[in-house]
C-alpha cells in the first residue's frame, strides 16, 4: 500500500503543479496586459504621425497665403512692416492706475459692479 512518504510526495507534486498552473496563467494575463498596452501606444503613435502630417499640410505657406488673400477683406491683414518689429524696452510705458475699492460702499454702492448673475432679476 501508500507509504506516508508517498501521499506527502504526491501531494507536493500537486502542489507544485498548482503552483506551475497558477504562475503561467499569470504570466500570460500580465502578457496579454502588455500586448494591449502596446497596441494602445502603436494607434497613439500613428495617430501622432497623422496629426504631425494633416498640421504640415494646414500650415503649408502657399495655402496660408491663399487663405489671407480670399478673406482679405474680413480679415483686414496688412504684410508686417519692419519697423513693426520691436523689443519690449522699446515699447511706451503706460501708467497704472488702481482704483480704491475700500472706500465705503465699494463698487456696488458705486454703481460700477456691472456683474450680473442669474439668481435676481431686475
């Protein structure tokens, strides 16, 4: 008959097949995992190369400048003069004026609060 050696090795050799069933049924979920993480990150590349591709088309100069010419007079786009170009120190200052808020009444008594919300109809 069974030997007591003989049902403990036959019960580790199922555990050790459980164990092998277990670790390659993971290892092919955690595959599977990778497999559509990469197929995401192809359509997300191709979907980057056909942006790239349709923005180099929409920004081609020669259709810009057909754009620019054929809404003209909507547009009212005038060519950039070089004296146009300046840098910032070049630019006037202009002066800052603050108006003071915490005089009583603030903007409300004021009449200069021109917010309107929908909650009181006037």
């Amino acid at each position: 008959m069974f030997r007591t050696s003989d049902i403990i090795l036959i019960a580790a050799m199922v555990g050790a097949a459980a164990f092998t069933y277990q670790t390659k049924h993971e290892a092919e979920n955690r595959l599977e995992a990778v497999r559509k993480i990469e197929a995401q990150i192809r359509y997300e590349e191709d979907t980057i190369d056909l942006l790239k591709a349709d923005w180099s088309l929409l920004t081609q100069p020669a259709r810009l400048q057909k754009l620019a010419q054929a809404y003209q007079s909507e547009l009212k786009l005038d060519p950039v003069d070089a004296r146009q170009i300046v840098n910032l120190k070049d630019l006037p200052v202009r002066e800052l004026t603050i108006e003071d808020l915490t005089r009583e009444g603030g903007m409300a008594a004021a009449g200069t609060d021109q917010t309107v919300t929908g909650g009181i109809a006037r």
